[in-house]
C-alpha cells in the first residue's frame, strides 16, 4: 500500500511553474499507489498567526476561524509533505511563510514525516535558493523524526509554462514515483 502524500502548492498562480512540479509529483506518486492530496493555498484562506496564545490553552486549537483546520488535518495524517513555492527575493513565497507560521499550533504534533521541496526560481544557481532552503530546513528542525528525502532547485523558469520544457518535470515525477 501506497502512502499517504500532501503537495502544498503555494504558488500565486494556478499551473504556474511551481504548481505544475506538484503535478508532476502527484502524477509520479499515484501511479506509483500511493494516496496524494493537492492544496493550492492560494485557493484558500488563512490569516496570519497572531501570537494571541489561543492554541497552548486549546490543545492546538486556533482562536481563528479560516481553512488552516483542513490543512492542519492533512498534514498530521499524511506521511510524506511537499512544499513546493516560487522563489521571490531569495525566500519562499508570502503563503507559504504564512502558513508555516500557523503550523505552531500543532507542530509538536507533526511527527515521522518525509519532507520534499520544490522551488523555482528565474534565477539559475543553488545560491538562488539557499534562503529559501533555509526557511523550510527552519520548520523542518522545529519537528521531530523528520527526513527530508527530496529537493528540487527549478532555476531559469520566469514565464508561466517555461517548466515545461526542462528536466525539472521528469524530475519531479521521478520523486514522486520513488515515494
């Protein structure tokens, strides 16, 4: 039996070079038997983290009312998460960064995971990526037994579709099929 994988897509724009590397991924992964859910958080709404507390008091509850319940759902049953986010200004995107920042409320609870990345970027050069790496490395370090199995660096892709025709699609597909 396959396992159970989440494809966090934080790209601004639907298809967009990033989003189509998590495609390509799920393709890899469902073919392969395992049970793949996409979020496209851009389709969703989540608010910024308070601080307020709420949720050391509430068992991980948040005081917010938004989507982030659903996603928070997803994360602790799966075993395997993609983050997957364009590169702007050397870091991740602004939701990916929100919505890692809710993940407080519960990330004493996200446990056992295989960790992928996917990153675009128009810049070419592992330099390009290094802060976002290290942004996602920062939430991976504040969770326990993870390991992160996979990372792709997609530099040299600006135009919406331009992914299309490097190895990176191949690439993610293959990830995703060795899952």
């Amino acid at each position: 039996m396959g396992k159970r994988v989440l494809i966090i897509s934080s790209s601004p724009r639907k298809n967009g070079n990033s989003d189509t590397l998590c495609h390509s991924f799920a393709k890899g992964a469902k073919e392969n038997g395992s049970e793949v859910t996409e979020i496209f958080i851009n389709d969703k709404k989540i608010n910024y983290c308070k601080a307020c507390g709420y949720c050391e008091t509430h068992n991980g509850a948040c005081s917010q009312k938004d989507d982030m319940d659903e996603i928070i759902d997803e994360v602790l049953k799966s075993d395997v998460i993609v983050f997957s986010s364009p590169v702007y200004f050397y870091s991740i995107s602004g939701q990916l960064k929100t919505l890692i920042d809710r993940l407080v409320a519960v990330y004493t609870k996200i446990t056992g995971k295989e960790i992928y990345y996917l990153l675009t970027a128009a810049e070419n050069g592992k330099s390009t990526f290094d802060r976002a790496d290290a942004c996602l490395d920062g939430l991976c370090d504040c969770l326990s037994d993870i390991k992160i199995k996979g990372m792709i660096y997609a530099g040299g892709v600006w135009k919406k579709g331009e992914i299309n025709s490097t190895r990176y699609i191949q690439q993610a597909y293959d990830m995703g099929a060795a899952v």
